[in-house]
C-alpha cells in the first residue's frame, strides 16, 4: 500500500539562528568590524601627548625596562592594563603614529565584547540575543565630538572597564568555593595597580553588595562576607604591591588632587555631570552637527534613559528582594559602581568642562550592562522584536560607517614633527602637548621632552623620564611652545631665560625656537604640584580619587 504523500511545507532558516545559538561566533564576526570603524575614528582626532606617553613607556617595557625606572607617571599608571595592549599593538604593528590610534580601537573592542558578555549573563537563545542587542546598541557607537575624544584617544579610564568587567564575569561564572574570593582580591588588586579609580567603581561596590547580602541573610561567616574581606584585602594587596614596585627603582606616581568641592559648586558640579554622561552616551545634541546626527543624538538618548531605569529597577530590586533569594549579584554591583562614581564626580573638584567626560566614562559599559540585563529579557518576549530589532542595528551600523568615513582635521604638531625631521632637529624640550607626541610622531627620530614654562622654562616631571634631562648625555637645542593659548607669556619667558633664538619659525598653533646652545645646562625641574629644587626628587607615589 503506498503511503499518501502531503505537501508540507519546508520549515523557515533563519540565518541568525547559528549567530544567537552561538554568541562567540558573532563576536568573531563583529570584533574586526568594530576594531576598523574605532581605528578609522581614532585617526580623525590626532595623536596627543597623554597617549603618546604610554605608547613610549611600553616601548621601554620592550625594550627591557620592565619596571619603567625613571619613570614618573600621572595619577594613573595604566600599568598592568592598557600598556600591556600598547606593548600588544607594538609587537604587531610598530611605533609610529598610528600606535595610540590601534591601542585605543582596540581598547575599546574589547569594552564592547565586555559589555555584550556581561549583559549576556547566563541567559541563552533568544533572551542572550536580546540583552546582547541592547547592551550593544548603547555602547558600540561612539558619537564625533567629546565622546569620540574621551573613548578613542587615549587611556583616559576607558579602558579600566576592562579588568574590572573580567572580574565580575569571574565572580558570576566561576564555581564557587574559598578559593573564588582570592581570585577576585588578585583581579581587583590587578586593576588597581593600573587605575585607583576601581577602588571606588570596583572595590565599594563589591563591599557594599556583598556586605549587604551578608547582613540580610544574617551570615557573617559565608560568601559574601569573604568577599567583603577579598576587597579590602586587594586594595592592601594592590598598595603593598605599588611599594614593592618603588622600592624595586621602578616608576613613580603622582597622588591625585583629592579635594572636596564647595558647597556652592555641588549644584554646578550635578548639572556637569548630566551633560557629561549624555556626552558619553552619543545623547548630546551641542556635540552633533547637522539634522541627521542631532537626530542620533535623540536615539542614543533612548539607550541613555534605558540605562537610567535599569539602575533604579535594579537598586529597587536588591532592597526588595527577600533575605535568602539570590538576585543578579552582577547588576547590582554594576549599579552601585555607577552610583559611586556619579556622586564622587559630584562631591569632587575635579569637574571642569565636558572633558571632565572621561572622569565618569564607566558609566557607560556599566550602564549598557544594567540595560542589557534589565531589558533584554523583556524584549525577548515581545512577538515582534525581531524586524524592530534589525532595524535598529542597520541604524547604528549605517551611524558608525558615516563617522568612520568622517575626515578629520589633521592632527596637532603633525606639521611640527615633520619640519623637525626634515631638518635633523634630533633632540629639543617642548611643552606637555608638544613633546611625547611629536617624539612617537616621528618613530622616535626626534625626541622632545617635555617640560612646563611658567615663571620658568622648567623640566616637567609628569609622564616622563629623569635621565631625559641629563645635560651630559643629551644635548637639546630646541624649544617647541603652544600658541593656542590667547595672551600666553611662554616665549617671553624662554627669551628671558635662554635668551634671543638663533631661528624661529612659527606653525599652527605652535612655535619653534632653535638655539645654538644645550638648553639642558641648568634647566630647573617641576613636579606636581610644587617646584623642587633636584629632579631626583620629583617621583612620588599615592592612591588617586579618579
């Protein structure tokens, strides 16, 4: 008997089933994608000295100064963190120009890949997709502007998400035992030694969470209250370390400027913050140009806002939730992180400008990660997310393709560093924003040091090197001054102290002196933020606020 034959009809592919069922595939997929868009981005914006400094201090790193001695960094040292990426990057690629550039695309790629793995969580299939999308579309596409500066420069705390992501999805993820919270002290302590700030976006939310948890299940002698002991023990760890490192003749580093704000500017100091966050979030419209970027502007204000409730639903969340109950450990301290970041900005006195963008710029991986894990379950379930979803991501790729294929202005000291080279101009001071740069600019060729010129034109012992300003092993015959500073009194002053130029030659935005004498011979040393009498004496060490 033959068996009837019915027409049935094939089931529907759907190509991005492979991708949802398989996450790491689309990360492989998107990661160099995302890494040519930042790169292309980064390269509109110049080379400025802040990067620059590290890429040369990992190019010592290579070169076998290991501890970089001699070395009197900033607040941050970024140590066992980005200038590992920068080693990386110069490994692969050289030491040129298009260095800080490569580290910061890829800094922040590996931000987004984070991001995406922390909002992911342990959700699956359609739910992972959607916390992924979400988490994504909020962070992925840096806006022109202030935000593009903050995130695809140079290290400037962006990268700090970095370590202390990894450490949440260690907590989250690993097997529990005694051995996890020695783990998390480890990785904290190893974030710390980079950046001070994960003392307050990593180690008090940990304490706090965890000290929290161990209060409302009356448990003093469990998990939590071992992690509250793994993150006072890493900022003992991570301090004892930074000694050791100094004793050892390794770098030095500046205390941070940790003051309080006056009462009357915590109202102004708020409203900066406001703007400075939508600045990060691409959610600024003074920082767009044009109806179609303003337009983003108002789209990324979506993802803001999205981040801004996931916050208070979390919060909301974590004191709700009966003792015993395990709740999203993760989202909670991501939340806490952005809280104590946000009021620390506030109460300080460092807010200045929308600049002061990079002081609070973890809010937004960890904001993006709040969104992903409070919305994407809930997007996941909605009959018709698919096309709205697609069409959102067509969006902000079309977005990233227009400010990757922007054109930037060419960068400060470009046509500085190439007149130097040209003429053989081997070794010469300059002022902070025209020194380091132009030294990596030129792969080296010229060294400019940098110094500060105030009452004085003085070695400036802020990201450089004490044996630069050796006058019996270099001999710098060069000056390089900013002149975009209306009313500035830098070339008096070098007139005065070194007396007239030999040439002079002016460029955009900065001026060249050229001597016939060593300006090395009895140059005087500043270090912040006091003048000291010997250079050797200039590295110092503390804990930074940001």
């Amino acid at each position: 008997m033959e068996r009837a034959v019915t027409d049935v009809p094939p089931k529907s592919v759907d190509p991005t089933r492979p991708l949802r069922r398989r996450p790491w595939l689309l990360a492989a997929v998107a990661a160099p994608l995302l890494f040519a868009a930042y790169l292309l981005i980064s390269r509109q914006l110049g080379v400025n000295s802040d990067g620059a400094s590290n890429a040369l201090q990992a190019r010592e790193m290579l070169d076998g100064n290991v501890l970089l001695s001699g070395w009197t960094v900033t607040d941050v040292s970024f140590y066992t963190n980005e200038l590992l990426l920068f080693m990386l990057v110069e490994l692969v690629y050289g030491f040129h120009g298009d260095t800080t550039h490569a580290t910061a695309a890829l800094v922040f790629t590996l931000v987004v890949l984070l991001v995406a793995a922390a909002a992911k969580g342990r959700a699956t299939g359609r739910e992972a997709a959607a916390r992924i999308g979400v988490a994504v579309a909020i962070v992925a596409v840096p806006a022109l502007g202030h935000a593009a500066i903050t995130l695809l420069t140079s290290p400037d705390h962006t990268g700090t998400a970095i370590p202390l992501l990894a450490t949440w999805l260690v907590l989250e993820r690993a097997r529990p035992g005694r051995g996890l919270p020695v783990v998390i002290a480890v990785m904290l302590a190893w974030a710390q030694i980079a950046d001070p700030l994960v003392m307050y976006i990593g180690v008090l939310p940990l304490m706090l969470v965890s000290g929290w948890r161990a209060w409302r299940g009356r448990s003093w002698r469990g998990p939590d209250a071992r992690l509250v002991l793994a993150g006072a023990g890493s900022v003992v760890l991570a301090q004892v370390t930074l000694v050791l490192l100094r004793a050892a003749g390794g770098f030095g580093a500046h205390a941070a400027e940790a003051k309080l704000a006056e009462l009357s500017s915590l109202g102004r100091h708020a409203w900066l913050g406001v703007r400075v966050v939508a600045v990060n979030y691409g959610a600024y419209p003074p920082d767009r140009h044009g109806p179609l970027d303003t337009f983003m502007s108002a789209f990324h204000l979506v993802g803001l806002l999205a981040a801004a409730t996931a916050l208070v639903v979390v919060v909301a969340r974590a004191l709700r939730r009966p003792a015993g109950e395990p709740g999203d450990r993760l989202a909670e301290l991501a939340a806490v992180g952005v809280l104590v970041n946000l009021g620390a900005f506030v109460v300080s006195a460092l807010p200045t400008d929308l600049l002061s963008a990079r002081q609070v710029v973890a809010v937004l991986p960890l904001g993006a990660v709040l969104a992903g894990r409070v919305w994407g379950p809930r997007l996941a379930t909605l009959p018709r997310a698919a096309p709205v979803a697609a069409a959102v991501a067509v969006l902000l790729a079309a977005e990233l393709a227009g400010h990757a294929a922007a054109r930037g202005a060419p960068g400060h000291a470009e046509d500085v560093a190439e007149w130097l080279d040209g003429r053989g101009l081997r070794y010469g001071l300059g002022e902070y924003w025209n020194a380091n740069n132009i030294t990596l600019l030129t792969s080296g060729r010229v060294a400019v040091r940098p110094v500060v010129a105030g009452d004085r034109v003085a070695a400036y012992r802020w990201e450089s090197k004490v044996d630069w300003y050796d006058a019996a092993t270099h001999d710098a015959t060069f000056l390089v001054l900013d002149t975009r500073v209306p009313g500035a009194r830098a070339e008096a002053v070098a007139t005065a102290q070194f007396g007239a130029p030999a040439e002079r030659h002016e460029f955009d935005g900065a001026v060249v002196l050229v001597y016939r004498k060593d300006l090395l011979a009895g140059l005087p040393a500043y270090c912040v933020p006091e003048t000291v009498p010997d250079i050797r004496d200039c590295p110092s060490h503390g804990v930074a606020l940001f």
